[in-house]
C-alpha cells in the first residue's frame, strides 16, 4: 500500500523538494532521533502537542474537473483544484484535507488512528533534521502534498511529497504514507 500512495508523488517529478521550515521545534537528541553507526535506531516517539492540517493530492491531474466526493479518502475532505501555470490543456487535481489534533493520551483527527500519525509528524520532523542526500529534484507545478501547523511549539511547513523523503529511509516513507492515506 505504501507504493501505490507514494507512486503518484514520485511520478509527479519530486515535487517541491524536502524542505522543512520551523521556527523552533525539538531538539535532535529528542525521542526516536538516535543513530547507531549511521544508522536510525528503532524507537518509540512520544505523542507531542500538534495542531496540523495535510493537504495532499488523490491520484493524477484529470484533464476534466472530477467530482470531489468520487474518490475522496475516507475521512478525509476533498476539493478539486486547478492546477497552477503552464497546463494547456486545463487540468485539475483531486486534493484531500485531513486535520490532525495531537496531545498526549488524546490525540484526535481525520484519521482511523490519530495517535499513530501524529507519531509519524513528529519522526519524519525529526529525520528531515538528520544529515541525508539532497536529491537535486526538479520543481513540479502539479499540486504536492503538505503538512503545516504547529508541532512541539514550532510553526511547520513541510513538504511530503517523494522528494522530501529522498534520502530517509523506509522510516520517512512510511510516515508520509501514515499522513497521506488513500
């Protein structure tokens, strides 16, 4: 499943790059950050306080406008977008909107378990804040997916798409399939 989620993403030409933007935020000894020789440890990451909201895109840019509800995500909300400059023809994007609450003991949200992925916000901050491979990728004008809000009291603007995962590991992409379900 985790494929089929990222394939329209890595397809998309790694859309946005995998550039994070806080204004303050854990630190890298924080819970699930630990390296053994290079590589991540398996670790339990601790439920931080989050308000975000993912915005990601469901399936490819339609050349007609679909209907918003078709083959929207359970839970989630969807709206059809325009696509941005330069497509001639016109085409339009499927874009699904999840809201995510996180506290700890009562994380709530658009998603069948909100606890799990607000464990996987808070460890794909964290990888992002590793040393990994700049992956040199290319600017899409195709909608890509997004996380912002605010997490462990720093403003976050976080790109999801397969570029931003380039270079982290199974761990980060598996954490942008838990954001980005459907």
């Amino acid at each position: 499943m985790v494929v089929l989620v990222l394939a329209p993403v890595l397809a998309a030409g790694c859309a946005h790059g995998s550039a994070i933007s806080t204004s303050q935020g854990p630190t890298a000894g924080a819970p699930g950050t630990g390296t053994s020789g290079g590589a991540p440890t398996t670790a339990v990451v601790a439920v931080v306080n989050a308000e975000l909201v993912v915005t990601y895109p469901v399936g490819p840019p339609q050349h007609t406008r679909p209907s918003p509800t078709a083959s929207c995500p359970s839970a989630a909300r969807c709206s059809v977008r325009g696509l941005p400059f330069g497509h001639e023809p016109r085409r339009y994007q499927l874009v699904a909107v999840r809201r995510l609450t996180c506290a700890p003991g009562r994380s709530h949200g658009d998603y069948a378990d909100a606890t799990a992925a607000c464990r996987s916000a808070h460890q794909f901050v964290e990888l992002l804040r590793r040393p990994h491979l700049d992956c040199k990728c290319l600017q899409s004008a195709d909608f890509s997916a997004r996380a912002t809000g605010e997490l462990a009291g720093a403003h976050i603007n976080l790109g999801l798409s397969g570029c931003a995962v380039c270079g982290l590991g199974k761990a980060a992409i598996h954490d942008v399939a838990t954001l980005t379900p459907g």
